[in-house]
C-alpha cells in the first residue's frame, strides 16, 4: 500500500504539469482531412474528431473555418490536431497528437485500437479509443503568461506566414488523372530481381517482405503489415490488399513500386508510388 501512495505522489506531479500545461490554449484546429484519408471530412472521422473535443470542453474550430479574432492575432493559442495512423492489415491502431504552432507536440495519446473490418466503424472506435487519454485531461482553458511567451518565441515571420496558410483554401483536384508512370519492358524480371527492401512515400519508410504470395508491406519498424500484395495469374502485377483500399500494384523499370486503388465513395482513381531505396 505505501509502495502505490509513493508511486502515486510521484506520477502525479508531472501529470497536473501536463494538464496545465494544455489549459493554457483557448482553441483546438481540426483539419478538413488527414493524411491517411483521401477526401474532405471522410468517414467523417474529422467531425468525429471536432465533437470529441468539444465533448470534452475544448472550442474546436475546423483549420480553414473563420477565427475568432483574438486567434488570428496570436495563433499559439492553438494547438493543431494531429493523428497518427499506426494501422496494421487487420488492426486500425490511431495514436491523437496536439502540437502547438512551433511544431512542437505538447501532448500524445494512448494508442487506440479496433479490430472492426468497416473502415467508418474501425476509425471511429480507434479515434474514441485514443480520445481516452484526452478525458483523463479534465481540461479548463486557464490563460497564463505562459501561452504568452510561446507566442514571444515565434518570429513574427512564422506567424504572418501561418495564418496565410490557415486563410488558404486548398483546391485538390482528384479529378485529374495521375501522371503515367512508365512501365518496364520486362515487368516480370524486375519483379524477380525485387526480394523486398525499403521504400518510401512522402517522408514515410517502409519495408517490403517477400511471402509465398508476393509481399507484404510494412511501416518501417512495425510488427504487422499494413497492405498485402498478392501475385496475380499474369505475374507482372499484383493484387493490393489493405484495410481501407483495394487495387492493383507493380513495379516500374526503376523498381518503383505503385499502386492504383478507387477510392469507393467517390469512385476516383488514386495513384501512390513508392519510391525504391539503397539498402
């Protein structure tokens, strides 16, 4: 017993300083879409989001709604909305992120999990998941000189140039067709030659295992894969299997590998290439 009070009066301490620490920011930006998503407020996890902060007495704004007045001049009073899609081919796993407008994260969630095969039902109860650890928060906004001099630290440089970016309104057109990629001569070689290795998209690594299938791919140090590629009857390409897409996948003459999925609620094309790298 007095082992637990010793541990209690130890971690206790660090996380009344964490909560405070999140008190001091008046508003929470949700963007329109995350990364992992392929349009605005898909599966409406974005809402979802905006209502479980709220819920839990943050003022949620969307990133490119209209701002209170008192945010446009000092946009360190608050923190952008991060989450971080940890998912696996058969486990959606999101841990939530607040960063601040430095860039900094000023707080991470557990990680949510869901096992559910629909992609709504298994976004929406990883999301709820993770959102336990924000309530453990009891978060009050409470202005300190604190947020004060996060906002003295930032140039006024970076904030001109954030609340140009906040004003944006960026168009993307899905309708356009992805630029072609070049296919090689001799797909079937290249693909012989290609045992796995690493690859990456938008800053991401990933790693590619050979199966007695085709392969499978990983997020870089992660234990489950998040897309299966499977050898069709031709050989030169394959059938890609992930949780939320499904499509086809090759290889292009550089041992690029690319893969083409629809998205199901719009019925437009996506193309995702993988760039090779040296081991």
């Amino acid at each position: 017993m007095k082992k637990i009070l010793v541990l209690l009066l130890v971690v206790s301490p660090f996380f009344n300083v964490f909560a405070q620490n999140i008190n001091q920011y008046k508003y929470i930006l949700i963007p329109e879409t995350y990364e992992f998503t392929g349009d605005v407020d898909q599966y409406q996890l974005n809402s979802l989001t905006k209502f479980l902060f709220e819920k839990e007495g943050f003022e949620a704004l969307m990133a490119k709604g209209k701002k209170p007045a008192d945010l446009k001049q000092n946009l360190c009073l608050a923190l952008n909305t991060v989450i971080e899609n940890n998912s696996g081919l058969f486990v959606t796993k999101f841990i939530l992120k607040l960063e601040n407008c430095n860039g900094e994260v000023v707080f991470e969630s557990k990680e949510g999990r869901s096992r559910e095969k629909d992609y709504k039902a298994a976004y929406h109860e990883a999301l709820r998941d993770a959102f336990e650890s924000v309530k453990e928060l009891n978060y009050r906004y409470n202005p300190s000189d604190q947020s004060v001099a996060v906002a003295a630290e930032t140039s006024p440089e970076v904030i001109e140039d954030q609340a140009e970016e906040m004003e944006k309104v960026e168009e993307v057109e899905e309708t356009e067709e992805p630029t072609p990629v070049k296919i090689a001569t001799e797909p079937k070689a290249i693909v012989d030659a290609v045992e796995g290795g690493f690859f990456e998209n938008n800053g991401q690594q990933y790693l590619l295992k050979s199966t007695a299938e085709g392969f499978a791919l990983y997020i870089e140090n992660s234990s489950e894969p998040i897309a299966l590629l499977l050898q069709s009857g031709s050989g030169d390409s394959f059938i890609y299997n992930s949780l939320s897409h499904q499509g086809i996948a090759y290889f292009d003459e550089q041992g690029n590998l690319v893969v083409e999925y629809l998205i199901k609620e719009t019925s437009k094309k996506t193309t995702r290439i993988y760039l090779k790298k040296d081991q």
